[in-house]
C-alpha cells in the first residue's frame, strides 16, 4: 500500500489534502500498521500471552484472511 501511495498513481482520487492525511504520513516514514482483530480484546491478549511464553504457536488461531476467505466462500456456498 505505501508503495502505491507514495508513487502517485492515485493522486486522482485523493479526497483530502496529503498534509491531512495519516495514512500517508505513516508511509512516508514507513512506520508499521498493525490491524488486529479479535487478538486486541482479552482473549486475544491471554493468547498471545501463552504463545510469547511458548506455550502455544500463533498458528493455533486462523488469519483475519483465512477468516475472511472462509465467510466468503460459506457465503457464496449458502446464497442464492
């Protein structure tokens, strides 16, 4: 996404000035973005607690891709 941000290709379709924008400023700086989902609530933390003790892998937990993927095809397959 930064790469395409900072290249320009989408200068058309920006809708608020690049001073304004967050999004931008992160890439500039290439700072990480991290989107959590369900491991930012207490669950999510306890579970990370085991794996950061090794107790369990981080793979125990589907992706929020492999989440998204499985409702889009239970969704198409159960739709009509």
């Amino acid at each position: 996404m930064y790469k395409m941000l900072l290249s320009g290709v989408l200068e058309e379709y920006y809708e608020i000035d690049l001073k304004d924008s967050w999004m931008y400023a992160a890439a500039e700086k290439n700072l990480p973005i991290v989107c959590p989902g369900w491991e930012d609530s207490t669950m999510g933390n306890i579970f990370a607690s085991y794996v950061l003790k090794g107790e369990l892998k981080a793979s125990t937990m589907k992706s929020g891709i492999e989440y998204m993927t499985f409702l889009a095809n239970w969704y198409t397959d159960n739709s009509e």
